[in-house]
C-alpha cells in the first residue's frame, strides 16, 4: 500500500479553523502498454500490479483470446512500462485504435468496443446461486479490505469471490483497472473465473458488463449504481447485476433467480 | 431531465423481505464525435446537451483553440452524431489519436494528452479569492441542484460559479464529460472562465487539472479526492485545489492564498 499512496502537507478547515496537517493521497502513475513493440496504450492507474492490469486490459479489449498466446511478459516498474509479446508477433490493426469508446463513468475509458463486440459476446449460463446474506458477508469482507480507500478515499476496489471467500481484491485508481487487474492475476495464475462473483466499489455501465461476460462472470456486485445499459446488457448477457449493497439492502436489477433469500 | 433517466423494474431486498419495485437509472449514451469527416471517438454520456460536450470535448483534447475556429456544428440526438467543421478544414493527425492516454479515475478516459501538454500549459495567474463560507455555500447549492444524481446516485455533476452563484450547471454520467458541458457552453455562449470557479463532484485527477487550466480556471472544488499527480498539477498551474468538501470542512491542496478564512 506504501507505494501507492503520498503523504502530503495540506490545510484542513473546519468550523474550529484552520490547521496544516499531513494527509494521504492515491498515486496516480503512467503505465504504457506495448504490444508487439506497438505503443497501445497510456492508462493512468495505482502503480501496483501492472503486470495484471495490461494482461487484464488486452484481454478486457479483445487483443488476447487466451494465455497460451502469450510468449513474454517485461516490467519496468520505474518507468512504466509493460511490454507483451505474443507468439505470432502480429501487430494491432490500426483500425482496432480508431474506433473505440472512451468511457464515461467512474473509470478509464475502454475503447475500442464495437456493436458487433455485443453481439459476438455468448450469454453466461452458469447455474450458480449465492444468497442475500452471503453477498451483505461479501461486501462487508470486501469494505474491510479496501485500505487504499480508506486511507486515501480515492481508489476504487474490486474482488473476484466465491459464495463465501474473497479470492483475488485489487485496488486502483480507475474502476476498470481494478477489474482488469483482477482478471489480468486470474489470467497469468490460472484462476478461473467461471462460476465466480466479481464485486466493485464503482458504477455498473456497459463496458464493465463487456468486462465481465468476458471472463464468464455471472454475478456482479456492485456498492454503486448501473445505467441503463449496464442493465440492458447484463440482461441480454445473462447476468445477475446486483447494485447499490448498502447496510442490510441490495438492489437486483436481471437475474434475480440466482439470489435466494435466505430461510425460503 | 426524463430524457437522461429511465425507470426500469427491479426487485428490492431489505431486512424485511423483497419487493417489485420501479426504480429510476441514469441512461448511458454513445456519442460520436466527427471532426471534419474524421471520427474522432465515441464517448459514453449522458444523452443531454451533446453539442456542449462535444465542442468541450474538442477543447480539451487541443483539437480547438478558439470559437472563431469552428465553421459549422451539426447535431443528431437520436443517432448521437455531432458533426463539427473547421474554417481550415484538416483532418486531425493520425499520430493524435495514437498517443494518447486512457484515464484512470471516475471518468471517461481523457486521451492525447502528452507530457509536452503540461509543459506548454502556462500558469492560471488570477488574483480571485474566495472565502471558505462562499465554498461551503456554493457546494449545498450545487448539491441541491443535483437532480439526476438524487433519482439515480449514478451521475457526476459540475459547476462554474463566481464567489455567489452558479452560473453553468451540468449532470453526466462521466465526470469528465460533465465539466466539458460546461466548457462547451461557455465557449459557444461567451461565458468567461477567467476568474470563476469549478465545481466537481468527482475526484481531482491529472486529467482534470490539464481541463481546468486550460481554462484558464484557477480553483477547482471538489466534494472527492484528490490524486497525488491532481495536487502536483494543480500546485505547478497555479490553480487551488479544495477537496472533500463535505458539512463545515474542507481540505485545500495548493495555493491556499486564495481560500480566505471568514472574519479575518
């Protein structure tokens, strides 16, 4: 956590006055991603676990399909900088970087989505199911693990979980690095994510539903609010989108069949 | 603001039990910005005041300079087209749109900036100053205005103020799109930024700094966090960084000269 955070020196004001203190505040770093020897992308991220952010982010915008495509992964932390190899060596088509989205919500702006993305993308079909009480278990697990958060209040957190753990938690500056961190460690450690429940801090909008219906994800659990096409997308995709948990209360926006109430 | 809202039907989970209820989210848009025949990026909004985001959009990103620029500025809200037209005409250069940045924080991901940008950003020289009970009197107005944020709770609102009132205001689903409507407003309407204040619901990344500054914008208010790079940004520009702006308290960053304290 010391390494993505900064003390600073700031003046605090209240109704009592006015007094200099030393704050915390979330790094924000520059990472490049370099595919190929092609410069992709700069996304500003929390400089920790850039390795998994760039393989969840080329596998998040459709550059990778699968690890064994992989053939070296560089780091340089200091200056950031991931270099990715693959084994065929191919270059992104220039058009892919053309006609992307820039986001919206709470997030770095994916990119390079495209209508035909949605309709490639296959419904998720797991049969899981988790209850009412075991996502309020979650959630607050979740809250108790966001330290960047708490020490900062700008960060942004995201977990993949089982219906009682918390398996992989990251934390980032940008709702969608979190997740694609998440993803990127699932990715290069072969944890799977099939039948898993993903859950975030930030707002459900259409590119994190993509994100998602990806990696087969079919519950996401949000402390925020969705759009409305994150909840027409989470419906077509077949996902049970679950938002604004807050105290003992929950939103279901699709899917409700994969929540139980618990004692029913 | 029925337009930027849609009610959908979700089921309710409290302690007491569950409940059909009908809800109300924010409705997520894409834009499509065309640059004298160029598509320039698909940007996920808010579907309100489109020209104003667009032309702010160009703006920030350095494709305009100046009003006198545009030619000729076109809008289809229904497809989500707007179509702008330089007097000169060009094509945006190719290596523009490649070497750019996708953001981070809550908020569409700004792009193209390089670090050449900061260093060719003068510094905000303006001698206005603004006392603490005018920040605190503004933010509750601004919170009260609000009004797709309290339906939905997943929108980010922005603000140009002068020391007593809010003189621009809108809501968007990204925190960058909504303080560029009310850049594009002030540039296609005459409305100085000069010696005014910006109001922010979202965090304070590098991002939005670069925004500001181009601006001209020399205190920016913020109900969130500040990133590290936002308060190192802020403190080279010049510009005041207040953040948590949250019932009597406040934390000013840089340039705390311009807060002044009430009474003395």
């Amino acid at each position: 956590m010391d390494n993505e955070t900064e003390k600073i020196s700031i003046l605090k004001l209240t109704e009592k006055g006015s007094s200099s203190i030393e704050d915390v505040v979330a790094k924000e770093f520059p990472l490049i991603i370099i595919l190929n020897n092609h410069e992709l992308v700069t996304l500003l991220c929390s400089p920790a676990n850039l390795k998994y952010l760039a393989v969840g982010f080329l596998f998040s915008e459709g550059f990778l399909k699968s690890k064994d495509e992989i053939k070296k992964i560089m780091v340089d932390d200091r200056r950031g900088v991931v270099w990715v190899e693959t084994k065929k060596g191919e270059e992104p088509a220039d058009d892919v970087l053309f006609e992307r989205f820039i986001t919206s919500g709470c997030g770095r702006g994916t990119s390079f989505h495209s209508a035909a993305d949605a309709q490639g993308q296959g419904k998720v079909e797991s049969q899981i199911k988790i209850s009412a009480l075991e996502v309020l278990a979650l959630v607050s697990e979740f809250q108790h693990r966001s330290q960047i958060y708490r020490a900062t209040g700008g960060v942004h957190s995201a977990a993949l979980c089982d219906n009682k753990d918390i398996l992989v938690f990251s934390e980032d500056i940008g709702r969608h690095n979190a997740i694609d961190k998440i993803f990127g460690e699932c990715i290069l450690n072969d944890i799977a994510t099939d039948d898993h429940i993903i859950i975030t801090s930030g707002r459900v909008t259409s590119e994190i539903l993509f994100k998602v219906a990806r990696r087969n994800v079919s519950i996401i659990v949000s402390k925020s609010a969705p759009t409305n096409l994150g909840v027409r997308l989470a419906n077509d995709l077949g996902v049970t989108l679950v938002g604004f948990v807050r105290g003992k209360r929950m939103n279901v926006y699709t899917h409700a069949w994969r929540i139980t109430i618990d004692g029913k």
